[in-house]
C-alpha cells in the first residue's frame, strides 16, 4: 500500500481501493453479501453518476474472497466461508457490445485469460455485410514450444460458445470452492447489450456469477431485458444510493485517521463539506483534498470552513473538476439569469423538480415575467447549453446528471447580479 500523504489521503481521481478506507455502507455491504450467499443469483449494482459505485465493487470482490477486514464491515456475517475467484474489469469506449465484452474478458491477463488452458487472439474479417469481428483459439497441447495447434472460430456466436465453455473449464478445475465471480465496473457504457441476458441464464446454474455495476436510474436501463432473467436478479438486484452525511463525514475523519491524525477539520466544515456533496462521495474527496492542501499552505493543520469554502472556489476557477466545470461554463454562457435559474433548480433537493412555485420565486427575485423564466429553462434543457435538466412531464423537471447538480448548486457565481446578457 502506498505511504499515505495530504496529496493521497483524498481520491477524488479514482476509486477507494483499500478497505481501511472505505467509509459506511453497512447495510449495502450487506445485501452484498446476501446475494453471494444466493445460489444461482447474478448482482447488478446501480444507481447515479459519483456516488461510489466503483468503489462498492472493489468491497465486493474482497467479500467473495473472505477478507477479514471486509467481513467485519458487515453486520451479519456470512453463514459460510465465501471463497470465489473474483475477476474485475472496467468497460471503456471500445467495449461497444456485448461480443467486445467477452473478447476482453477472455484475452485480458487480468481477466479470464491467465486461467484458461487456451488462448484466444480477436480478429477481423470480411463476411456478408462488411467487417466482422472474430475470435481465433489457439488449442496448448504439451509444451507450448513444442506443440501448438490452431483452429478458428470462424462465427460471430461461437464467441459466447467459447466464453461460456472457458468459464465452465475455469470453474470445473475447483480452483475456487464457490465458483467464478465477474464484475463488470461501468457496464452503463456498452451501448449494445444484447445477448447479456442469455449469458446470464447460460452461466447461472454454472457457478458462475456476475456483477454487474453501472449508472442507471432503474434496472431496466442497465439491462433493456431484464425481465428474462427476473428469477435470476432476485436476490441480486441493488440499488446504490447516494451516501449520508454520516458516512460522508466518515469519509474525512478515515482520511484523517490515516494520516495518523496530524491534521482536523472542525465540525463547521465537515458539515458543509458534507451538505453540498448532496450524497456524493467523489465531492467529499474532491474538496477535502483541496481544502487539506489549502489549509498547509497556510501554515494551519485545521481546515476551517472558510478555507473549505476557498478551496471549492479554487477547484472551480482552476479547473480542477474539468467535467463539471465546462458543463457548467456551457450551461450558464453568458447570462446571469440562466446561471442564477440553474442553480435554482440544483439548489432543489428534489429529484424531481416542481416548477410552479420555483418559477415565481425566481420570477420574484430577478424582476421578470414568469414567462421569461420559461425560456431560460427552455435553453438549459437545449442541446446548445449541454441538455443539462430534462422536462420529465408536465411542470416537472430532473438533472441529467445528479453529480453535475451537486456541482451546481455548490459552485461559486461566474457572474454577478447586473452583467448583461450576452447571449440570452
């Protein structure tokens, strides 16, 4: 484990990896390890963009091999050893269908292909329709220097063919009591899933499980069909919700722990902290760690509020969340009112947002016609301002992005009360 410093007691740019430093989550935790201990069921973890989905999965995979440290996060302890062989990877932009998918997971050294007594290369070829995209097996045999023969797979199908068999050869060779456990982090981002229900079926009663973990707000958009697989998401189904401020805070004071207590925030900023993270932890750790290195700067081991508040601003005119940031700066442009309309919508606890009442107030403040508050919503739900709220049915609208909003609302103004309207 790397030595814990100011710089790395936060990790705003990636997910918690060590458990001593995962915060909460106890029933999560728990309905984890239920689904485990479920014969036949498949896991699918979602819920909104940041709020620790990526780390949750990394707590599953050291569940399913016993982790001491792990199973004593749990309030009920497993009823058996769970002892699977767990392999986790994380889709990207070339992980386009479900084919690509199984390509990874079986050429992949930190995947399926170290444990398989075959090797199997992807290619592409010319077919009817144009280019197609294969797998080739290269059958072992003895020594691989001295005997090596091939044979092509030459069908789009015979790649699921070829991952369900080196699963089954995986899990028959007993190399883990209670089977094969895949985690497939950021799933969300296959934008054809077609076929995944009917790997689930095929391997479920195989010993083989898997995890599947994305953003979503509901199962059906992580899987269009789910139905076909009702029985097996049963006891698999978890909705990730964004964390308590109890837990947020949790969060700092594990950070503060693991620098052996040489540096505190004061009540007054963990609880700001934790209120405009609205249940995100990636915030949490975002301004914690610019609020620590503010706070050394200036000769001080105690992160006031003031300096919190500081940091968050810096954060914004520095860049330092490059995704909110431009989101942001596209969003609001030029105007004032827009901004000011934005971040009245994300100052809504609501997810869904009521817009009689929030119209004339704004309409109030701002010393316009209701009517004109109309037209900017109009304009922050258009494709020229990022689509960043869309219009859910009548007088109701929600946030694209429940990360973006927490963004929002926290967010130093870019303009001030008077400055013209350029572009409204």
């Amino acid at each position: 484990m790397d030595e814990i410093t100011p710089h790395n007691a936060f990790t705003p740019a990636k997910e918690v990896q060590d458990i001593e430093r995962f915060a909460g989550r106890i029933s999560l935790l728990d309905d984890i390890a239920a689904a485990l201990q479920s014969d036949g069921a498949q896991i699918v973890l979602y819920g909104q963009r940041g709020i620790g989905k990526s780390s949750v999965a990394r707590v599953l995979s050291q569940i399913a091999i016993n982790d001491k440290i792990a199973i004593a996060r749990l309030s009920t302890p497993p009823h058996t050893k769970l002892e699977y062989l767990p392999i986790l990877i994380t889709c990207d932009d070339s992980v386009s269908n479900i084919d690509k998918l199984l390509i990874r997971l079986l050429t992949d050294d930190s995947a399926l292909a170290s444990w398989l007594p075959f090797k199997v290369v992807e290619r592409k070829y010319v077919g009817e329709g144009g280019a197609k995209i294969g797998i080739k097996v290269v059958e072992l045999s003895g020594r691989i220097s001295e005997s090596i023969t091939e044979r092509t797979v030459e069908v789009d199908a015979d790649i699921h063919t070829t991952f369900i068999n080196a699963c089954r050869s995986i899990v028959g060779s007993g190399v883990a009591k209670h089977g094969l456990l895949i985690i497939i982090d950021e799933f969300d981002r296959i934008s054809d899933k077609t076929g995944i229900a009917s790997i689930l079926k095929a391997l479920g009663p195989e010993d083989v499980m898997f995890a599947l973990v994305g953003v979503a707000g509901n199962i059906t958009e992580l899987i269009a069909d789910h139905e076909s697989v009702g029985r097996q998401l049963t006891d698999g189904t978890i909705v990730v919700p964004p964390m308590t401020k109890d837990d947020l805070g949790e969060i700092i004071s594990r950070a503060m722990s693991a620098l052996d207590g040489k540096y505190e925030f004061e009540l007054g900023a963990i609880e700001w902290i934790t209120s405009i993270a609205k249940g995100h932890p990636f915030y949490v750790h975002l301004v914690g760690k610019h609020a620590l290195l503010r706070a050394i700067s200036q000769k001080t081991n105690i992160v006031t509020k003031d300096i919190a508040r500081d940091a968050l601003a810096d954060i914004a005119f520095k860049g330092s969340a490059p995704i909110q940031e431009a989101t942001y700066k596209k969003a609001v442009g030029h105007s004032y009112v827009r901004e000011r309309i934005l971040k009245g919508f994300a100052e809504r606890d609501d997810q869904e947002i009521y817009t009689t009442d929030l119209y004339g107030d704004l309409a109030k403040e701002l010393k316009v016609d209701p009517s004109a508050i109309s037209v900017y919503v109009g304009q922050l739900a258009s494709e020229k301002y990022g689509s960043v709220i869309t219009k859910i049915r009548d007088r109701y609208y929600q946030f694209n992005d429940s990360l973006f909003k927490a963004y929002a609302a926290a967010r130093p103004y870019e303009r001030k009360t008077g400055d013209k309207d350029e572009d409204a």
